[in-house]
C-alpha cells in the first residue's frame, strides 16, 4: 500500500487532520454538517452532552451523544470548495490510518447529513418548508474533478436537465448524484422530496440558473 504524501495530507502536531483540526476518534459515526458555524452549536445544544469541541477557519464541530448515539455537527462555510474539503477529510479521519499514511484495509462508512437553507422555483413549496433532497445536482464542475459514475436515473435526469436547460453549452457538465436511500427512509411524510442545486456562487451563478 502506497504511503500518502505529507504535502497530500497534512497532520497538524496534534495527530489531527489539517483543515477540520479532527483526530479519528473526535467523530461520530453520523455528521451533520451545516453551512454556517454559528448554527452548530443551534444543533449541538440538542445533545445530551458534548465530548469535543474544536475549531480552525470556518470549521467548528461539536461531537456529543444523544442517549447511545455518538454524533458530530460540523460547519463548512460557504461553497462547494469547503464541502470538497469537508467531505476528503472526514473520509481520511476514517479510513486512513494517521500513523503509516496509508489506507486502511476495511474501509467504512459514516453517515453525512446537510442541514442547509435553499431557494424554491415550486410555488406550492411554502417558505419554511422542509425539503429532503433525493438527489444533488451541481452546476459548479467540482464532481468533474473526481471519477464518478452515475445510474441509469442520474443520466436521464440529468439528460433532461440539460436538455430543457442548455446550461451545459455555457459552464460545462452538471453532475447528479443521488441521496442515500438509507438516510431518505428516515425523512417522511413531513417532508417535500426534490431535486436541489448548487451553484459555483451566490449572484450572477444563481440568477443565471433560474432563468
């Protein structure tokens, strides 16, 4: 197994990773991940104790318990470029191992859920709705750095996508991924089901996709 070049992960003094200041056993199993860092600690105060506590930049995560559940909130700040950085970190605190930078055998998993605010182009999606995202399409070509492979269902939603759109002849291909249907089961009756979309920025990029 190839070791992992310090200058393509870095580890602070601290045996933390660089960006999130996390050690592998600061997580739960399961991460909320919210935008804002002043909403993690709107999450954490939910808790029934918090176990750590860290922050550096814009990330601030609290890992707590909810009775047997061992939990982490965690912020990103704003954009897709933090999410890159949120989501290969928390997949190295995992499933590398620090001490020999080389990936672990038994690879595993952890539970990502976003906690997020969106805009709604339905008119009978009220303000303050609850949407639960069966899929995620972006139109700022950060999946297009990473191999990706995408279903029958992606490819036609997102045929269609481009399709009605054209967006694809002006910034490139848009990618979809769908939501885990494990985590989806968990997010019923109260809740609108729907595609969201994210975008390379706040004004030009998003008025743009709304058209």
């Amino acid at each position: 197994m190839s070791r992992i070049a310090e200058s393509e992960l870095i580890i602070n003094p601290r045996g933390a990773v660089y960006h999130l200041d996390l050690r592998p056993e600061e997580i739960g199993g399961t991460v909320i991940t919210v935008g804002d860092p002043d909403r993690v600690k709107e999450v954490s105060k939910h808790f029934d104790d918090i176990e750590v506590k860290r922050q550096h930049r814009e990330f601030i995560s609290h890992t707590g318990r909810i009775g047997k559940k061992r939990i982490t909130v965690l912020s990103s700040g704003i954009g897709p470029d933090n999410i890159d950085i949120v989501i290969n970190e928390l997949d190295a605190l995992v499933n590398i191992d620090f001490e020999t930078r080389t990936i672990k055998p038994n690879l595993r998993s952890i539970n990502i859920i976003r906690i997020g605010t969106s805009g709604s182009l339905q008119e009978d999606i009220p303000v303050d709705s609850f949407v639960a995202s069966t899929h995620g399409l972006g139109i700022d070509n950060l999946l297009n750095f990473y191999r990706h492979e995408q279903n029958e269902e992606e490819k036609q939603l997102l045929h269609s996508f481009n399709t009605h759109t054209q967006i694809h002849s002006q910034i490139g291909n848009p990618y979809i991924t769908s939501g885990a249907a494990s985590l989806l089961k968990h997010f019923g009756n109260d809740f609108h089901h729907g595609i969201t979309v994210t975008c390379p920025g706040f004004y030009g990029p998003q008025e743009g996709s709304s058209a």
